[in-house]
C-alpha cells in the first residue's frame, strides 16, 4: 500500500499546478512545452510540419500530456488465461502503473490477483511448470469502474481545485517527491516480478520535454537547440512552481551551461 499514497499526490499534485503553471502541446505531434508560450524549435514532425517549416503548432495541453495515461489489461493470473481478440471487452483496463503494483503484491479487492505459494518454472521463456493450475473467478471483469479513480487523469483539473498561492511551493515540492517515488516504486515492482532490472518508462513514461530557465522570458530557439536541456515534464512543472531539483536529474536539463545570445552561438566551438 505503500505505493497508494504517493500515487494520489502526484495527480492530485500536477492537477493543481496546471492551474498555475501553462502547458502546450502540438496539435500535430507528441511535442509538449511548459512555458507562458511555446517554442520555436523547428522540430516538429507531423504531417504538416513541412508546410510550417517544422514549427510546431501550439494548443493548450492539460494533464495528460503531463502524465501520460498508459492503460493495462487486468490479469488475475499473468500465466494463465490469456486474453483473446474476441474476449478483450471482458476484462477491465486500469492504469499501468496501478496493474503492475498489484502484479507485485498489491491486493485491491475489486481486481483480484492470484498469489502463487510455488515458484514457476521456466527454461527460457519456456513456462514448463505454471505451480498448478487455478479456476479464475468468472466473470473476469470484476472491478468497480470507480476504484482506481484516484490514478486516472480524466477530468483530474475538474476533481482537484487551483491551490492557494501560498501553498504553490509546498504542493510543487510534495508532487515533485511523490513523481520520484512512484518513479523507484515502480521499478522495484519490475525487479520483483522479472528478476532483473527492466525500464519502467512503457508503463510510466517520462515524456520529456525542454528545459525552460526563465519562462516568463523569450521562447527557446532553433539556434541556440543544442545549449538547452531536458528534464520529465512533471519535474519541469514542479520546478517552475518552486520545488527542488533533484540532484539526478541536472545534468540533463544542463544547468551548469550558459546559454548564449543568438548571436553568440556563432563563436561558440
């Protein structure tokens, strides 16, 4: 349950500050930018970047773009049935994140799980013993539609009011641990559940995006691209509300680099 907690705070978290904090996103391709504006970098790759020169085309985001909602099947046994083409409306679909925490041990009465007591065996990716055989319960779409609605994004702006301007930073800061918790969480839950160290970015994706060092300042450009950093799009909004940096994740937005005047860049080897 351990997990349950942080993962309420960190929508709850971002839904807030998305009130305070502006986000765009391109209306042609999977490009998002936190700033009072978006970018000019001429890296858009959607179909109609080439009649826009690569420049993005900018719409208003909202939390999905922050937290991207990556959905799972529920599986009551991850080595028993497996779900057919046919069969796919019979079972629920829950956020990953949400299905890996129960894989790993979580017990959420609405979406059962089998415990295995025996080890499975397999030689390869050959199971040869499943520990025996158990009947699922039936039907199979068990779960309560409203159970992991904490962990679903829709209509999080709408659940979770805008924040007092006092409690900005503090909210920042507990959305910004909370972002690094699930993070480590869900990496043990693959650890314990495939035995090695697997990426956890197919279930809970970073989605990163330009570092914006003053936004109230003028947009990132094309020519001054490669001075810039990165950094996950939920601690670029915690930062710009007053958290904390982590200490891991400043080499990527590069904040030891001075970025130059544009026509500085040209005498910079």
């Amino acid at each position: 349950m351990r997990y349950w907690m942080p993962g309420k705070f960190l929508i709850k978290g971002v839904a807030q500050l998305l009130h305070t904090i502006p986000v765009y996103g391109c209306s042609e391709c999977s490009e998002v930018h936190v700033a009072l504006e978006g970018h000019q970098i001429k890296d858009c790759l959607g179909p109609t970047s080439r009649d826009r020169h690569s420049l993005h085309s900018w719409v208003r985001g909202s939390i999905d773009d922050i937290l991207v909602p990556i959905e799972s099947y529920h599986l009551y046994d991850p080595f028993g049935r497996r779900i057919k083409h046919e069969t796919r409306f019979e079972y629920d679909r829950i956020p990953a994140v949400v299905e890996l925490c129960i894989q790993a041990g979580v017990d959420i009465p609405e979406y059962p799980s089998r415990r295995r007591m025996k080890p499975i065996r397999m030689i390869g990716k050959k199971v040869i013993d499943r520990g025996g055989f158990l009947e699922e319960p039936k039907p199979w779409r068990l779960g309560n539609p409203s159970t992991p609605v904490d962990f679903d994004t829709y209509r999080a702006n709408e659940r979770f009011p805008p924040p007092l301007s006092e409690d900005i930073p503090r909210i920042a800061q507990e959305t910004m641990d909370a972002y690094d918790f699930v993070r480590s969480a869900s990496m043990e839950g693959w650890k314990s559940m495939a035995g090695k160290m697997q990426f956890v970015d197919e279930v809970f994706p970073p989605n990163c995006v330009w570092h914006v060092r003053d936004p109230r300042g003028p947009p990132l450009r094309s020519a001054l691209k490669r001075f810039y950093g990165k950094a996950p799009a939920v601690v670029e909004v915690c930062m710009q509300a007053g958290a904390q940096v982590p200490d891991r994740y400043k080499p990527m937005m590069r904040l030891d680099i001075i970025v130059p005047e544009s026509d500085e860049a040209k005498l910079v080897a």
